[in-house]
C-alpha cells in the first residue's frame, strides 16, 4: 500500500511507480545468476541467502568476468583473502598477521609431508591439506590448487559467507579436533562449553572459541605458547635443559645445542614464542580477557598452572628422548636413510622402529593433550588423555629400549 503523501496526486502516484521500477531493475537478475540456477542451484540459493547478495556483490564481483560460457568455468578467477580485502580490509590485515594464514606452510614444511601420497598433502584434501589449505600459498600453488585457496571461506563458508557462522564454535570443530589438537572436544565437554550447550547462542557466561581467540573480532589468533609450547628463551635451567633436549628430537637445534635451519621453519611459521616479550604480550591478553568474567589475579594463577603442566610434561619427554637418543649413540638403532636428524619427532608415524613410533605419539597426542587440555579447563583430558598416557609411554619406551640392549646381536 502507498503511503497517503504518495497518493494526494496523480504526480505522486507516478514518482512511486518509478520508484518502483528503479528498484526492479536494479535488483535485476545477472547472467550468472541466471545460468548457474540450473547448473549450481544450490550455490544460488546460498548466495542469495546471504548479505553479500543484498549488498549487491554479484557472482563476478569476486570471479572476475572472463568466465561467460558453459565450456570455459576455468576462466573464473578463485578469490583470495586479496579479492576479500576490498571491502574487509582490517580483518584481512589481521588474517595476515596471524597464525590462521600459516597453516599450509606449516604443514607442508613437515619433513613427514614429503612421503604422504597427493590426496593428503594436494587437492584431494583428505588428510593434513584438509585444514590446512586455510593458509596462503605461493602463486604456483595457488594455480595447481585450485580450489583450496580462498582461506576466508574456511569460516565463513561459500557461498553465503556468514559472520553467524564463523562466530559459533561448532565452525572450528571440523579443524580443531582429533589426534594431536581435540581443542573442541576439550572445550564443549568442559564447565565453559557445557554452559554454552545448556544455554546455547543466547549464553552470556560462556566463553566460546572466538571469545578468548579472537577477541572483538580480532582475526589474528596467535596464542602465547604457540602450537608446540615449545618457548624460548627459558629462565628455569632445568626445565630449559628439557626443552633443548626436546627441541634436538624436533630437528630445531643441533646436538651442540646451535640452530639448525628448522628453527627459520618454527620462526616463519610461528609455532614457538621466542622472546620473552612475544610471550607476555599474549599472555597478558589472554589474562585480559579472561578477567572479563574472573579477576585478573584468578586467570593469572590458573594460566600459570597450565604452565606448569607444560613442565611438567616436558620433564617426562625429555627424559623418553634421551632414552632413545643413547640407542643411536650406542649404535643399536641406525639413522634411517635420507634422515638429517634422529629421532626427529617431525617425521611422525615414518618413524623407522617401535620404539620411536611411541616417541612420536607421546610428543604429538599426549603431550599436546596434557597441556592443552589445561588451558581450555578440562581436566579430564588433561590427566587421563595427556598426563597418564605420557607416564605409560615412558616406561614403555625405557622396556623397550631395555630389551633392544638385551637382544643385541652378539658381535
């Protein structure tokens, strides 16, 4: 119905139909829209669902436009966090900054990634590239792998691109979860993630992923002790001890203790925080946000706990590293051929014997399990996923490399 200012005259009865067929034509359906309802409905249909749609962005706004006919969908261009940047500019810059924009590189700088068949490594995604195939890649990549680039799309997932999505929990669980990172198994089974489940979107108690990641929509996510806990430097001359002996395992320092071109790897990829000042930084952070809900003094203490937890764990690695290590000083295992350093915990389930297949899982399971269960306040995990099983690993490794001395070949 018009409203009555419109229908005091004829003039205005006019001025409102033209308004009217303004509006018609600019909401015009496009070629693309026209032709993809009958190839791709359903990514019309997501389309069309979502802002983006009802801000005017069009099919072409982020392809480009050289893609006009049925045979030539290669001439399509796929968008990068660039094509995103136009109009998201400050998250973008944030994406760029933070460890979300690392993933690929991360991965594929893992000397394991070097054996695993295409589809776990390439674009059959059905392993490591799965996830990370959210972080960037050179221009060669980026054209051999098509459609595993647009990293925005992680979240906010194509073709309606909702912030809601990206905003709820449950859109990190796909990544975050299983063997060596069960983040979200952790959290939704925790007091926090219980809260969230009972009182769902609605809650105001409940943290979620984004509210201590990605705080005021911040699209960095860097934590303080990084992926593999793994600081540098350390003022505790024991536990540092520890860590060096570990960091050796991983390749990132030599047997003298100096770099090794693997620390360039954890720097570029920032998986370790290796100043103290990186560290406090987004310790201080975190300790901001949680204060939001407990006091400052309460985070602080529980976050120092975590870290001890870390300690803690790191003692027991270590001392299963050097069992190890003394059976190839000793001579009774022998560095695999093509190996640069051994053990090397990076080459995960290629480990060559029994003895480092244990190794391997103790760092990449249960360690990361013990700690990370610790921060995100499940207990449970924390002891009888992490803690416990890196005790039963350590004495199954010191049997281990017991029996392999008993049942050297005489010489």
């Amino acid at each position: 119905m018009f409203s009555s200012r419109y229908v005091k005259t004829g003039l205005g009865i006019i001025f409102v139909f033209l308004s009217v067929n303004i509006s018609l034509a600019e909401n015009k359906e496009s070629e693309c829209i026209t032709c993809h309802k009958e190839v791709t409905p359903g990514i019309v249909e997501q389309h069309l669902e979502g802002k983006m749609s009802k801000k005017g962005i069009d099919c072409s706004t982020c392809h480009d436009k050289e893609h006009n006919k049925m045979d030539d969908a290669k001439l399509a261009k796929m968008p990068t966090p660039e094509t995103c940047k136009k109009c998201h500019k400050k998250q973008v810059e944030q994406f760029n900054a933070g460890k979300h924009n690392l993933a690929w590189t991360a991965a594929v700088s893992m000397p394991m990634m070097a054996h695993q068949p295409k589809a776990v490594t390439g674009e059959g995604y059905k392993g490591c590239s799965g996830c990370h195939k959210m972080g960037i890649k050179s221009a060669v990549e980026i054209e051999q792998y098509r459609y595993g680039h647009a990293q925005c799309d992680a979240c906010h997932t194509r073709h309606s691109f909702k912030k809601s999505e990206a905003s709820d929990p449950r859109a990190c669980q796909s990544c975050h979860m299983g063997f060596d990172h069960p983040q979200w198994e952790m959290w939704s089974t925790s007091k926090h993630g219980t809260i969230w489940q009972i009182e769902d979107k609605t809650s105001k108690r409940a943290p979620t992923c984004q509210t201590c990641h990605m705080s005021n929509g911040d699209h960095n996510v860097i934590t303080s002790w990084g992926f593999l806990a793994l600081r540098l430097p350390e003022d505790d001359k024991d536990w540092l001890n520890d860590r060096v002996v570990i960091l050796q395992a991983l390749g990132v320092l030599d047997e003298n203790g100096n770099p090794t071109a693997r620390l360039e790897l954890v720097k570029g990829n920032r998986l370790a925080r290796l100043t103290k000042e990186e560290f406090q930084q987004e310790r201080d952070k975190m300790i901001k946000i949680c204060s939001k809900c407990h006091s400052a003094s309460y985070a602080k203490g529980q976050l120092d706990a975590c870290d001890m937890v870390i300690k803690d764990s790191d003692k027991i690695m270590a001392e299963a590293v050097r069992e190890v290590k003394n059976l190839y000083k000793d001579g009774i295992i022998k560095k695999p051929e093509g190996w640069t350093f051994a053990p090397d915990l990076l080459q995960f389930y290629e480990a060559k014997s029994k003895i480092e297949e244990e190794l391997y899982v103790m760092f990449l399971e249960y360690r990361m399990r013990a700690f990370q269960g610790a921060f995100h306040m499940n207990p449970d995990y924390m002891h009888w996923y992490g803690w416990a099983p890196m005790k039963e690993s350590l004495e199954n490794i010191k049997e281990e490399a017991q029996q392999l001395r008993v049942n050297r070949p005489k010489e």
